[in-house]
C-alpha cells in the first residue's frame, strides 16, 4: 500500500509528502502513528502527504521530532515542489 501511495503522491507537486511516506515506509509506521505523535488527526497527515494542507512551523518541528528528520530539512520540504 505504501508503494502504491507513494506512487501516487510521487506523480503530484508535494515533496514533504514523498519524504513523509517513504520515511513511514523505511520506519515501519502509519500515518496514524505520525498522527498521534504529532498530536493531530489522520486526516490532517494525509492532507499533507497529499499536499492538500501546508503544515505550520509548529507541525513541521512535531513531524521532524517524530521522524527523526532536520527541522530545517521538513520545512524546505514544505516549501518545495517536485520537479
């Protein structure tokens, strides 16, 4: 599932959600369990992952908290598009 959703989401303009999915994958978690690290609901990741939200710097530090990512790096992230 998580290929097919990558897949997808590879295909959009979001690469916070590609690195987001392809982290959950390598970890071996849920977008529920970033969700409850992050405090958050389900839906709200998954409006990230699908670029349908932008997080605050508030979310961007709890997701890089959560993944073990850069600050920094999840921000840009945000920010950025794929090419």
């Amino acid at each position: 599932m998580a290929k097919r959703l990558l897949n997808k989401i590879s295909k959009g303009k979001n690469k916070l959600g590609v690195e987001i999915v392809t982290r959950l994958y390598i970890l071996g978690k849920t977008q529920t369990w970033l969700a409850e690290q992050c405090g958050c609901t389900k839906q709200y990741i998954s409006e990230v992952i699908h670029g349908k939200s932008k997080p605050s710097a508030e979310m961007t530090e709890k997701i890089a908290n959560a993944m073990g990512m850069n600050v920094t790096e999840v921000r840009k992230l945000a920010l950025e598009e794929v090419a």
